[in-house]
C-alpha cells in the first residue's frame, strides 16, 4: 500500500476566477488507469491529489459523483468517456486534465487542498 503523502507539485485545479474557485466546493472523483476515487467531502478547485490522476471530475452533489464512480468502475469504456463528454459541455461540472499524471498505484488516493 502506498502511504507517501501528496507531494507539493501534484497540483490538479487551475487557479482561474481564483475568488470564485476559493467558494465553490465540488466533489471529486479521480479518474486514473482503471481506478475512480471519490472524494468523502467536498473541496475547493482548487483541489491536489496523490497519485495526480489522469482526469478529476468534480460535481456538486455526493450522489452525483457516486453515480459517475460507479459507472466509471463498471460501464464500458465507451459510455465512460461519452459521459465525461457530456460532462465537460455541463456548466456545473468541471473537468480537469492534470498536465503530469502518475501511474495507477495501490492503496488510497490522498486529496488536499489550498
């Protein structure tokens, strides 16, 4: 099990419209390799995650995000990637494509925030 705390570099939110970003709490499911983690809470934009996943999706409600980490775990990979299409044109929505993503590890996903 990995238990490395998030390095400071492992940002994943950009830091635009910063006084909105600073109110608006999501939460957040990290999508990397074949795994989606789910946030317990919710965090700002301007979220940070151990291991830096390949994409994070954060949504307004806890059902919300469940709902998306279910099917990510266990629809086809097609319909997955049509609904995180369909995501990124839904305003409340937010996707965000880390530019350094880590491999898949085992073990928790850490999450942070500034």
């Amino acid at each position: 099990m990995n238990t490395a705390t998030a390095p400071a570099t492992s940002t994943t939110a950009p830091t635009v419209d910063a006084p909105l970003n600073e109110r608006r709490l999501l939460y957040w499911v990290a999508i990397n390799g074949a795994s989606a983690a789910l946030t317990a809470f919710p965090l700002p934009l301007t979220v940070k995650c151990y291991p830096t996943p390949q994409l994070l999706v954060g949504l307004e409600t806890l059902q919300e995000a469940r709902s998306f980490q279910t099917l990510a775990l266990t629809a086809p990979i097609r319909v997955v990637r049509k609904e995180i299409e369909a995501m990124r044109r839904n305003p409340k929505a937010v996707c965000i494509a880390p530019p350094n993503p880590q491999p898949p590890t085992r073990g928790s996903t850490t999450w942070s925030s500034n």
